[in-house]
C-alpha cells in the first residue's frame, strides 16, 4: 500500500479509524458526509485554486498515478536545468518507500539548487499539530526520493485583510517560512510514517479500543461506535466540557466508567456537569423558578424573536468582509405586541417578517433597512446566543455607518433567551449537557419538528444560499474548474427559497413556544 499525507495525519488522530478507512471502507464510510464536511472539502479547493493565481505560469500535473509521477519526474529533472524557466509546478506527486504525497506548490531556487515548498491551508492560521507534521511527512518523502528541500511555506489566509474593490489576492494570503520549525519535527516524523505504514499495512484488524476513547464527543472518529462496543451512545464522553479536562475523563475510562450512573459520587465537576448527570441518573427536572422570574424581567414587551442565517466565506466575497467574516443573508423575525394567553389570542399579537437575500451582491445595506422597518423603537429582542447576533449587528455598522444608531439601540435591548440554561435555571436529561435550541426545544416544544424540513440545520443552510445565488454552470464550466462548484445543475431555486425560508421560521418560532412554556412555569 501507499501511505498518503492525509492518511497519515488521519492516523495522527486515531489509528484505528484510518485502518478502517483502508481495509473496511464500507464502515468508515457508513455515514455520508454532513454538509459541514462538505463545505470544508469545497472551501479548501476554492482557497487553493485563488492562491495558484500567485504563480503565473506554473504548471498543474493531475491526478496521482503513474502517469502524474512519471511526468513529475520530468518536471523536477528540467526545472533543474541551467537553463530551466523558474515556473512552479502544482500538485507534483512523489511517492517511495511505501509513501505517497502531492506538494502544493514546488519551486526550484536556482541560488540555492533546492525546492522549496509550500503548503496552502484554507485557514486563518496555522495550526500546529495538523499543519507542522502534513507539511514535516512531505519534506520527508521530497528527501527519500533524492531531492534536497530548501525553503519551507505554510500560506494561509490572512485575518487582517479587508476587501476593498478587486480582490488583492497577494494581500489575501499570508505566507509563514516554517522551515526551522518543520526541520526538527522530521526525525520524529519519519519514525511516526514508519509505525503508521507498519500498522496501516497489515490486513489484521487491530484488536481492542481506538485512541478516541480518552477524547470527548466532539472529538470522536467516524467509527468510534463500532471500535467501542461497550461504550452506550450516550456516555461519559457527552458530559459538558468534559473533553477539556483530560485527567477526569481518562480517570472515568481507566476505571471502565462508561454510563453516566457510573461516575463516582465523589470526583470534583463542575455544577453544570453535576446537573447534567443527576437531572439523567434520577430522571428529573431541575428547575429553579426564582431564577427562570428574574431573568425573564429582562423580558420587555413588545417583544422581537429573531434568528439570523449566515455564510463565512473564505475569500471576501463583498467589501467590508475579512476571510471567514459572516455575510448575514436572512432573517426571521416574530413580534409579540403584548404578553396573553398562548397561542397568542385577544390581548397577544403575533406578527412574522421575513428576509432573504436572493442576489450574488452584499446583503448588509438591504438586510438592516428591511430590520429597521420591522423592528420598533420599544420592546426587547429575543435572540439564542447573544454575542454571536450582537457581533453581526456590529459588523453590518461598520459597512453601513448610518444605521449605527439603530444597531446601537437594538443591541442594547436584545436578551439571550439560552442564559436561562446557560445559568441552569431549567435543566432536563435529554438537554445531554447541552444548551443548543436543537436540544432544548424538543424537550419544551415537542410539537415542533425538523424532520419534515428539507434544510434542518445551519450548515445546510449556509451552503443553500450559496447555491441560491450562483448561476448555474454547464458541464463545461465545471470541468474546466478543476474543483467541484458550490452550484448543484439540478437546482430548483424556488423550492430552495422556501425550503431556506421555512427552516429559519421555524427555528425563530421555537424561541416563541420555549418562552410561552418559561413563562407558564413561573405564573
């Protein structure tokens, strides 16, 4: 077998999924890829193909068979040539020893008569421990097949840089020389390809549990259920913020305490975390009515339950936006004039606005003016996760100065309904430790379903409008882009309008019954 660079950074992470992925593919790939996960693939080849534009004239091999290497062959030998045009080679395949790697971007440095190479990231920074040994594994197998490694990159997109007008692509990376940094991890490195290579290449499957058993949830590999039998679905492993404390979750697994009734009385956690297990093991209902009152004094009516859907892109799509910087492309919004009998009857009007952006232009002048005409002067905003819509609104005022007094205003009258079971006022066993609405509204509005959605969480959502306002390409088009487009040849955009339109109603309607139902808990 050959050993690629991303499988051995897969095998960094757990060694056990990676064979899986080798030898039991039809496990490891069991479950299909979310659409967040597709959007990260998407987003790298994107960032990948903008950065190329650095390097006119570079040459593209394709593929990594033996065509590709045989041609990388002939590559490396004229780029070393007295004589030899200083053009960059793409995606130049090497494989030895059992090895196999394509460097982003390989240039010969006649000064020196090395390659220097460099490595292209879709992220806004390094990152240590993916970064440093991808990039470590590739000079390694570049020096196994004879070649002598100058200059080390690590590009990536750059945090501070704004889109103004045309987009300044050289401005838009930020180039990091690691070379020092990938040196010293090379001996380590090599002894790591050798184990991985060892391990990856017997057709054994290696016995007891995968490396994520010591890791929280979050964390976990695609095959983590089928490694740990003996771990239930829901386990130690979802306990709040377990993840970060290490030594506690790697005490609760040495001692084979996997089901949340098996945690000893006496470890020290945290009160949520205590919450989390008593509010399972007794099967109860933790509630604190005093608490849930004063933090729905906050509450001011009429009041404005609203839900924002965005977009990060990658690269500034608009000016005004920095890499990964939220677009904010719709909102829904329900208005309660005054509090009465649920469902709202004489005394309660309940109101539904609505926006989406349809166009490839930025949404911030239209999103904000459709806000201020649907948003009174009076009464509180209701929100879940306050920082996050208060950050949208400040950033929609820098790129549209004259409604800063608005967003001001609005800012200072919204009210983060989660803080509720953030501050544990209201903690129920199937919440699991969690205070996402997804969780909490099952529980305190279990009518409400997103099952019969098309689009049932953000993600989705996100990648909606990106197919919502891009034509549609030809077969063509997307050959000859040398990476698959966000824009789907099947789209049906007006059924997509609704089905984006329905999904953030409701997530903002959710807000709606999850306060009626506080509120008759404390009458």
């Amino acid at each position: 077998m050959l050993l690629s660079k991303t499988d051995y950074i897969l095998f960094r992470e757990c060694p056990k999924n990676t064979w899986y992925k080798i030898h039991q593919p039809e496990i490891y790939y069991k479950e299909e890829l979310s659409d967040f996960e597709k959007h990260i693939i998407e987003t790298g080849n994107e960032v990948e193909l903008v950065a190329r534009q650095l390097y006119p004239g570079a040459v593209l091999v394709e593929g990594r068979d033996e065509a590709a290497r045989k041609l990388t062959e002939e590559l490396i030998t004229k780029a070393g040539l007295p004589a030899a045009r200083q053009a960059a080679i793409f995606q130049p395949v090497f494989a030895k020893d059992g090895f196999m790697a394509a460097v982003d971007v390989l240039e010969y440095n006649q000064a020196t008569e090395s390659f220097d190479i460099t490595e292209i990231k879709a992220s806004n920074e390094a990152d240590k421990k993916r970064h440093y040994y991808d990039l470590a594994f590739q000079v390694n197998l570049l020096k196994r097949c004879g070649l002598k490694v100058g200059k080390i990159n690590l590009m990536h997109l750059n945090p501070e840089y704004t889109r103004f007008g045309q987009l300044d692509i050289k401005a838009l990376f930020a180039t990091d020389d690691v070379t020092l940094e990938i040196s010293e991890l090379g001996e380590e490195v090599n002894m790591e390809m050798e184990q991985a290579l060892k391990y990856l290449s017997s057709e054994t499957e290696p016995p007891g549990s995968c490396s994520c058993l010591y890791k929280g949830r979050s964390n976990h590999c695609t095959t983590f259920h089928h490694s740990n039998p003996a771990v239930p679905k829901y386990s130690v492993h979802d306990i709040s913020r377990i993840g970060l404390s290490k030594k506690k979750l790697a005490e609760l697994i040495d001692g084979s305490h996997f089901d949340l009734r098996e945690v000893p009385e006496e470890m020290e956690l945290s009160i949520p975390q205590k919450n989390q297990i008593s509010a399972y093991i007794h099967d109860h209902i933790i509630m604190d009515k005093g608490g849930i009152r004063e933090e729905l004094k906050n509450v001011v009516y009429p009041v404005h339950f609203i839900d924002y859907e965005t977009f990060p892109s990658a690269v500034p799509m608009f000016d005004g936006f920095s890499p990964y910087q939220q677009i904010p492309f719709q909102y829904s919004l329900f208005v309660l004039e005054s509090k009465g009998v649920y469902p709202p009857q004489a005394g309660a009007e309940l109101k539904h606005f609505e926006f989406l952006h349809d166009e490839a232009t930025d949404p911030s002048q239209h999103f904000v003016e459709s806000m201020q005409k649907q948003i009174g002067k009076v009464g509180s905003l209701i929100v879940w996760s306050k920082k996050f819509e208060c950050t949208i609104n400040k950033q929609i005022a820098e790129r549209v100065p004259e409604a800063a007094g608005f967003i001001e205003d609005i800012n200072n009258r919204t009210y983060d309904l989660m803080d509720v079971f953030t501050k544990q006022h209201y903690v129920h066993k199937d919440f699991k430790g969690s205070t996402s609405i997804k969780k909490v509204q099952p529980v305190l509005a279990p009518e409400l379903s997103y099952k019969d959605l098309a689009i049932q969480e953000g993600g989705t959502a996100a990648s909606s409008w990106i197919k919502l306002i891009s034509p549609v390409p030809t077969y063509k088009e997307l050959s000859s882009r040398g990476a698959s487009p966000r824009g789907d040849l099947t789209v049906d955009k007006v059924q997509l309008r609704k089905d984006m339109l329905a999904y953030c109603k409701l997530d903002t309607f959710a807000m709606v019954r999850i306060l009626e139902e506080l509120e008759k808990m404390v009458e």
